[in-house]
C-alpha cells in the first residue's frame, strides 16, 4: 500500500476543460426541451413581482456585440431577480416596422409603387418575421432564458391595437394637432423623421455672402443701402422671405472705400467680415440697434417682385456670419418662428426627392437641392449683389437609416403637441432613478428642450395613422373613433386600413356635420416608428398577464435617451399621466481594443456568435460584467483572451472544492457554525459578507462590481489564503474526523454560493457544476434560490483580530522568504518559527483559538514573550526568527516532525498521522506502507 492511498486527495469527474462552444449548445438545449424559463416562474407564482421591459431591437439582421452586452446584461438581472424571490418574467421584444426593411425589399427588387399597398405590406412583414426568427437563435445561442416562443412583435395585431388606443387618449386630451413647419426631411427616405432618428456628421459646405437691397427704409435707410446677408445653405435663398436682426445687437452702416453704396453689417463681425469682401478701408455712415431696423423691407436678389421684411429674433447672434440672418421660413425652425411672429409665408421650393420645383425659379426646377450653388452664385453676381464664398465645416443631420444628409422642409405633418403637458412630463421624471444618475438631467434635458414631436411618416410599412377627414377636410379625431380602428386591428392586422375604404372602416352609421354627403378619405401616412417601440409599455405590460406597469427597469443604450426612453415617457405620460418606467439603467458603446467606434467598414467588429464558436459565450457574458459599462466599453479578441484566463480560474477553483467535497454529504456531514474550527468560522464570516455584497451589487445593477469582488475573493480570500491552508487539512487528517467535517463544510457551502450567484452570469458552467452536487434537492441550479445572509451576530471583533492576524502572516512570510533568499530553507515546511510576542499580541492569538501553526504552514511553531528574544528581527512590528524544523520529514504530509518512529507499526509517520492510518486504512497494518 502507498503513502497516498492513505491521503484523502480530491476525485472528481467534472472537466478542467469546459469545452464551452461545443457544450453550450447542448445544454441550452436541454433547457428549452425541459421549459426551465417556465419552471422557474411557476415555482416564483405568488412571490413579488419584477418587469424588466425589453426595448425592442430593430429586426434586421443578425445580431451585433451591442445587442449581446444589452440581452446578457438583462438575462443577468432577469436570472438574478427570479433566484433571489421575485416572479420575474421576461418577454422579449422586436420593432419591425419603417424604413429599413422597406430599403431591404427594395433592395431584393421590389417596386414599391408599382404593387398594391397591402402587397407590399405583405412582403415587408414577411421579411420582418425571417429576421425575428434569426435574431431570436442568435439570442438564445447567448444563453438568454426568455419566454421566446411569445414575444412582442410590434407588427402583431393585439400590439398595433394597443398602440392605436394610446394614440386615441392622446388625442381625446388634444395633444395630436396637424401643422404645416419645418421638420427633417429625409429626401433619401422621402419621409420626414423624428430627432431620434438623427445623427451628426462633419460635412463641408459652400457658405455665401451677399447682399439685399432696402426696398423701404422708414426714413432711416436711404435706398441705395444693401443689407449683407450670410447662409450655409444656397438653395434656401429661392424661398427666402426675410432677414433677421438681434434687437440688441449693434448695427453699422458703412460705405467701402471705391464703393457708391452702402452696407449693414453687425458692428462686431466688421473686422472679421470686410477683409472676405476686400473692404481695407471703409467709412462708418451710421449706427443702430437691431430694433431700430425692425420691419424695414428689402428686395428678393433676383425677383424684384418678392419683397423681403427685416425682423428681430432672439436666435442671432455674433459668433459667425453677418449678424444679418437670412431667412427663409419654409426651410428652418428658427426661420419659421420668427416668419410666423411676423406673418410671412412658408415657402417651399424642394421636392420630396430634394428636387427644386416649379416655384424655385426656371433657373432651378429640376436640379437636385445640393448641387444649385453655382446657380445661386450666377444669379447674384448678375445682380452685383454677391460678396464672397469659402467652404466651411461644421456638423450636419443625417438620416441614420440611410446615412444621407437630410433638409428642413415645412410640408404638412401630424404632430404631438409636447408642450401642452411638458410639466407633467418633467415632473414625473422626479419618481424615476437613473443609473447612472447623470441620465435624468440628461433626459430632462431633452425634454425640457424638445419641440413639438412630428409623428407622421410618409411610408407605407407601419401602423396607419387612424385619422380620416371630412369632405371640407375637417380631420376627424375622435376618440371613439379611433378605437373603434384599434378593434379592427386587432381583430384583422394593420394590414385592413389598406384594404378598405374610408366608410368601411368607420363604424356603421357613422355621421359627420362636416361630410353633407356621408363622404370621408383616410389617412394615407403611417407613424412614427418611434410611436410604435415608445407605445410597448402598453402593448405588453398592458395586456400580458403578471407583467406589472409601470416596469421595474428599461435597461438599453445610452443613445436612447433621445429614442425609446424618451418616446416611452412622452406616450406613458400623455395617455396616463405615470412614467411607464421606475428605473432607467443606461450603458455605453462597445470600441474596438484601441477605442474607436466598431465599423464593418473599418473591419474592426466582433461577432458575439464568433465569440461563442471559438471561445464560448460564458466569455462574452463574463466580459460584460468586466467592464464599466456605464460608459463606453473596449473589447478586442485580446481583452477576451485576458477574460478567459479569469474563466478559467474560476472553474478550477469551482473544481477544487468539487474534488475535495465528493465525500460530503451536506445534508449529514455538516459541522455548525461555533463547532468548527477558528479558521473555518473566520472565513465562513468572510463568505458571508461576500454573499452580502455580490447581493447588494446585483441589486444596484452594478455588474462590475460583482466581477472586482468575485476576483478578489478567488485569488485572495480562497487561494491566496484558505485553499492554500486547506491541503494540510482535507489530504491529511481523518476522513470523517471534526477537523476535516468542518473545512468540507464550509467549501461546500462556499462552492454552492458561488455556484448560485455566478449562475446569472455563467449559466452553462453553474449548470454543469449543479449536476456533479447530488445532495442538492433541484434539478437545475436555476430552480435555487440565491444564498441567504446569515445572521451569525456581531462579528466585527472577529475580523479586526484576524486582520492583526494576516498582518503577522504578511511578516512571517517576509520573513520566510529571507530565510529562503539565505538558502536556510526552501519550502515553509521546512521552517521552524519562532514569535516573540507582546502581551496585547499573546492575547490576540489567544482569542483567536487558531491553529497558528498551520496557518502560516510551518513545521514547528515556538511562541516566546519578546523580552526572551535575542536572535529575532523585527517585521512591521512583529519580532520573528526562522531556523531549519528539527526531526524528520513524514513522507505523509512532507512536513517535519519530532515524533516520528514512535509508533513501531508506523515507523515513518508522526504519531497523529500512524493513528488515522490505523484506524481508517487498517490494512495498511497488513500490507505495510512504501
């Protein structure tokens, strides 16, 4: 028989290796074949509720290393919430009307205007749900456990139906208005668009400076006066109406040397402004106010029979240009206010498709809106009005669907009127936390600032505007109205409004003042794609059964503060007066490993399903919580590399306390808490008060604080210190015996904590680890409960003396280590140790009632008063002396003893170590021990 036989070394079958790609897949299955998202909510039936509210991602596609940071962040909180006693549902969610999808039909060779409406529709919905269905196996190859055979589509009947009801309590409070301003008009997508669907790219521009004759000057501008005016856009001047002055901003009127005439410029812009036209030298004839200027008239550059009205406007200011600001009110907002204070018309002289029209001029029809500049310069130079050019770059809106440049274009629009209940909107957003707590001022922000929200679009794939006019086309918003549609849509799809007329889609009967002859058109302009996801709130936590309104949490990117969070709000305020929200958790972009933005143009992305293939998600998911995902986030394949490693250790440390608990039975073999053994109570506090504070991390949503804490404690608490004492306890003493009993008990209790709360994170290893613990009493480790806090009273003492403790544990192993440095020993066992101790420092290991000895792994441990200490060097204020251990080494436990050859049947072993052989190997006696 052999030395080791008589060691209780640790066996188990469970894999250093977890093949991850090829064993996830696997398991998940299991999972969805057993209905486990099921079982665990019919196990959570009466507890308390949590609804974490999926934002719908647009179904186009498969799936980016953004979505897979958004749905495991959710899978982490959702698994967490139902482990810890909440019946936590989690529906997941799909937006799949608008523009994208009807670019990918076109794309394929579909002509939208040459097939019936609903055709079209037909095949837009089509090619929506193969892309639901593709994205839904990309989410679950994340490990995401979801209620995926019963999502929300946003195409869905009884989903358009609810989203139709919170447009009609909208407009049953009249906040749906039709209004004819300038909005963002993608010429691209030949919609107008909402702000969130706006981004910003630096473009240059061709910027002109030129000049309006005064029509009439009040007496105070003689006719021989030209009002220099500066744009950034040279179409507009074919609508231009106006020119806008600040009130209070001074006005010079000069005369340039050479010059018969004169020119209104700002005072202030003179020196940065005449050296453009070549004025060196000039004469200042005048000066006024803003104010004083008011309401004078100038001529149109070329059509001397439009006339256009100097106005005053808060909006001009002196940090480029002129301080003379054309206007045009048909083609800006700031444009349009002023124009509208001052009753001037909203003239339009671009298309749909960004080309110029009739009214543009003989000039200019036809010609796309950028590329007239030239033409614009003709015309003034003819005139001898034009001054000057020079390219400027500046940052411009974009279509974000299209990545096209987009124009301000009044044209008639149906509009959410913001204002009428901003306040309420504002004070709601007191009732909601934000993570990070930046996000409500940001959001506030918004809305505090965001005008009127325009939510007609002028598409066809899309929930219909549920409006119909008049024969005097009165548009009819009536409530009852409108849900009388929303039952139709429900009961037979979006899809009937196309394929019925006006009268079939009314109710029987129906009458209208407005309509002598019982005639009604109907809306032809779908909504807002941003109606659609901002309605969801109602669409699911309004009709699904247990899912609470408001939610708990929306949890999505930072860029939806101008998207969903917003919409969300502006729908859920409007229709019943409550944010549809309690929380708002928000995070950052993934960057590449350098941190730029990913671009598949750039070749820099990462798939998160080629993650899974070659690495494992368990990577991907343990990156997420790696990371500060509050603000932007790098990832490369040498970050996940660095994150394996991490995984790695993990598992074999999960391994380690598998091995050396195959022989306990949890449920017979625990030793209580005051029974065990000094070092084994001090590191079950220590687990406990790990159990508290990864509890209080998932309970704040604060991921990365989870990871930081779980490393810690693996590299620090366990193997730089318990697991490393641990071989010299579970090899060696007594298979059943208290010393050992004690320790297994608490690396069981340790491997099951940490097993449960790594479950949300990594799902797949927690589940491979539950199946090799057989005295648990669930299948799953997902169908356990989250480790409780233990109350175990006041131990704060405790861990103040075993702090002193670890602080002579660092001195002796400084010490040790210079003994090892002189060649006096190699290993700490074969050290003998000497403390020369304080009275306060006997006293501390005396209330400890530890075996010092074993924690610091030393063969022979003396501890002395310091006045006895003559060979001794002080350490950090502890005074230590290391010889080389006296007696023999025991092949056993490879450490020294004194005792060694007392016992005749054991020769070679201390004699602690001949009375476990004896009384647990008796056959040793008979073989005899190599």
């Amino acid at each position: 028989m052999k030395y080791k036989d008589t060691l209780n070394l640790g066996k188990t079958a469970f894999p250093m290796r977890g093949s991850l790609p090829k064993t996830e897949p696997i398991r998940q299955q299991k999972w969805y074949d057993n209905d486990l998202y099921n079982q665990r909510l019919a196990q959570n039936e009466n507890k308390p509720h949590f609804n974490l509210h999926d934002g719908p991602p647009y179904a186009n596609g498969n799936i980016h290393l953004g979505h897979a940071l958004n749905k495991i962040s959710k899978d982490i909180i959702v698994r967490y919430k139902n482990m810890a006693g909440f019946y936590a549902p989690y529906i997941p969610g799909w937006d799949t009307h608008g523009l994208p999808i009807e670019q990918q039909l076109t794309k394929a060779g579909h002509d939208r205007k040459s097939m019936p409406k609903s055709a079209w529709r037909d095949l837009a919905k089509d090619f929506a749900l193969e892309q639901v269905d593709k994205q839904r196996n990309d989410f679950k190859r994340l490990g995401i456990m979801a209620d995926w055979q019963n999502p929300y589509i946003t195409l869905q009947p009884e989903f358009e139906a609810a989203q139709v009801r919170v447009f009609g309590e909208m407009a049953g409070k009249g906040y749906i208005f039709k209004g004819s301003k300038p909005v963002y008009w993608s010429w691209s997508s030949e919609s107008a668009l909402a702000e969130a669907e706006i981004e910003y790219h630096d473009i240059d521009s061709t910027s002109l400076y030129y000049a309006n004759k005064v029509k009439d000057g009040h007496g105070i501008l003689d006719d021989n006066t030209f009002l220099v005016v500066w744009t950034t856009t040279p179409f507009t001047v074919t609508a231009s109406r106006g020119i806008t002055l600040g009130a209070d901003i001074d006005y010079s009127v000069i005369k340039p040397e050479g010059e018969s005439r004169q020119f209104v410029l700002a005072t202030g812009r003179l020196d940065a402004i005449t050296p453009l036209f070549g004025w060196e030298k000039y004469e200042t004839v005048a000066t006024y106010k803003g104010k004083e200027l008011d309401r004078i008239t100038a001529y149109h550059p070329w059509d001397t029979d439009t006339e256009e009205l100097v106005m005053n406007g808060d909006h001009v200011t002196l940090d480029a240009g002129t301080g003379l600001v054309h206007t045009a009110p048909g083609f800006g907002e700031d444009d349009f206010n002023v124009g509208k204070e001052y009753g001037l018309d909203a003239v339009v002289t671009v298309d749909e498709k960004g080309y110029m029209t009739k009214n543009a001029g003989p000039d200019f029809e036809g010609k796309f809106y950028d590329d007239v500049a030239d033409t614009v310069i003709t015309k003034l130079t003819a005139a001898d009005l034009f001054l000057a050019k020079e390219k400027i770059n500046h940052s411009y809106p974009f279509d974000w669907r299209t990545k096209k440049p987009i124009i301000w274009r009044a044209v008639p629009q149906w509009f959410a009127s913001v204002e009428k209940f901003r306040e309420n909107i504002l004070s709601e957003l007191d009732n909601v936390n934000f993570i990070p707590d930046w996000g409500k001022k940001r959001l506030y922000n918004m809305i505090r600032d965001r005008g009127d929200w325009v939510i007609s679009r002028q598409r066809v794939w899309g929930v219909p505007l549920p409006i119909f006019y008049a024969e005097d086309q009165t548009p009819i918003l009536d409530q009852k109205i409108i849900n009388h549609v929303a039952d139709l849509f429900e009961t037979h799809g979006s899809n009937y409004w196309f394929e019925h007329e006006a009268k079939d889609l009314l109710p029987e009967g129906y009458t209208n003042e407005h309509s002598p002859n019982g005639k009604f058109k109907k809306e032809e302009d779908i909504m807002d794609v941003w109606f659609d996801s901002g309605s969801s709130w109602a669409g699911v936590m309004n009709t699904r059964e247990n899912v609470d309104y408001p939610a708990d949490l929306y949890l999505e990117g930072s860029d939806q503060y101008r998207g969903w969070f917003n919409s969300s709000l502006i729908t859920s305020v409007a229709a019943t007066g409550h944010a549809p929200y309690k929380n708002v958790l928000s995070q950052g972009f993934t960057l590449d490993g350098n941190g730029n933005k990913m671009s598949k143009s750039l070749g820099n992305t990462i798939s998160p399903l080629d993650v899974a293939d070659k690495m494992g998600i368990e990577i991907l998911r343990l990156w997420t919580i790696s990371v500060d995902t509050s603000q932007d986030m790098p990832v490369s394949n040498e970050i996940l590399k660095q994150v394996s490693e991490s995984y790695r250790k993990l598992r074999n440390t999960l391994r380690f306390l598998m091995a050396n608990t195959a022989d306990f039975n949890n449920k017979t073999d625990s030793i209580p808490f005051n029974d065990r053994a000094a070092h084994d109570q001090y590191f079950s506090v220590l687990l406990n008060n790990f159990v508290k504070d990864i509890r209080d991390s998932y309970d704040n949503y604060q991921f990365n604080d989870i990871f930081k804490r779980v490393i810690n404690f693996v590299n620090v608490d366990l193997s730089a210190f318990y697991l490393d004492i641990a071989k010299d306890v579970v090899y060696v003493e007594a298979p059943t015996g208290n010393a050992r009993r004690s320790m297994q008990t608490v690396f069981y209790e340790t491997l099951t904590a940490l097993t449960k709360l790594l479950l949300p994170i990594l799902p797949h290893t927690a589940e491979e680890v539950w199946e090799y613990l057989p005295n648990e009493d669930t299948d799953y480790a997902y169908l356990s409960e989250m480790p409780e806090v233990h109350n175990l009273g006041d131990t704060s003492q405790l861990l103040q003396n075993w702090d002193v403790f670890m602080s002579m544990r660092d001195a002796v192993n400084k010490a040790l280590e210079e003994a090892r440095t002189a060649e006096l020993i190699g290993k700490n066992a074969e050290a003998a140790l000497t403390l020369y101790l304080t009275k306060e420092q006997h006293q501390l290991l005396t209330d400890l009632n530890a075996n010092v000895r074993l924690l610091l792994m030393v063969s022979q441990l003396y501890v002395l008063n310091e006045e006895d200490a003559t060979d001794a060097t002080n350490y950090d204020g502890w005074l230590i002396a290391v010889k080389h251990a006296v007696g023999s080494v025991s092949p056993r436990d490879r450490m020294y003893h004194e005792d060694i050859g007392l016992d005749d049947a054991f020769p070679e072993l201390s004699k602690h170590e001949a009375d476990i052989v004896r009384e647990f190997y008796p056959e040793a006696i008979q073989e005899g021990l190599e």
